[in-house]
C-alpha cells in the first residue's frame, strides 16, 4: 500500500503541549518517554493502517476517523489514499470530556 504517516498541525501541538506538561509535572525524561510511546504506537500505521477502530464520535466527518490507544491518550487518524497519506489528526486525552474530541479537523 505504502503510505506514508502525516501528523496534522493539531496534532503536533497536542503533542508538545503533552510533552510540555508532563516536563513540569513529572520531569524531562518522563515527558520524552510519554511522548515517545506515542510516536511508537504509530509505527504500525505503514503496514496496518485499518489497525484502529473507527471513532464513533465522528462518524458523520466525511474521512473515516479511526483511532490508537496509546497509555491515557488516542491517536485519532485517518486515510487520505489519493495522497497516500496516514494523516494523525488529533491526540486526544481520554480523561476530557468525550464531547472535545469533535474538534478534530
């Protein structure tokens, strides 16, 4: 198939701000391995991309919205095969309210 993995602006925000507050919550080497494990979780997408569940709450976007579970977070994406991108379009913390997941884009 060979796609290739994208990460969305909002979703390269989500991850530095996760990535921001687990620096100052935790420390710096928690904050790399958290963000880490997020990025890794991902690396299966190449060869996978249908891996993930379809997210039910945003059944009614025009892309099928699928999602990863990587420790508190989902990595929402989805498939753009006519620029044969995996495209990451959110991570989103599963302990908000389910209701801000639909500001995915």
């Amino acid at each position: 198939m060979d796609l290739k993995v994208f990460w969305s602006e909002l979703a390269e925000d989500k991850l530095r701000d996760i990535f921001d507050y687990y620096k100052v919550k935790a420390n710096l080497k928690t904050a790399q391995s958290v963000v880490n494990q997020i990025i890794e979780r991902t690396i299966c997408l190449n060869q996978n991309p249908k891996i993930g569940n379809v997210e039910e709450l945003l059944k009614d976007r025009k892309q099928e919205f699928r999602y990863l579970i990587s420790t508190n977070y989902k990595i929402i994406y989805y498939i753009n095969f006519e620029t044969k991108r995996i495209v990451i379009a959110n991570i989103f913390d599963c302990r908000q309210n389910p209701e801000k997941i639909k500001n995915t884009r």
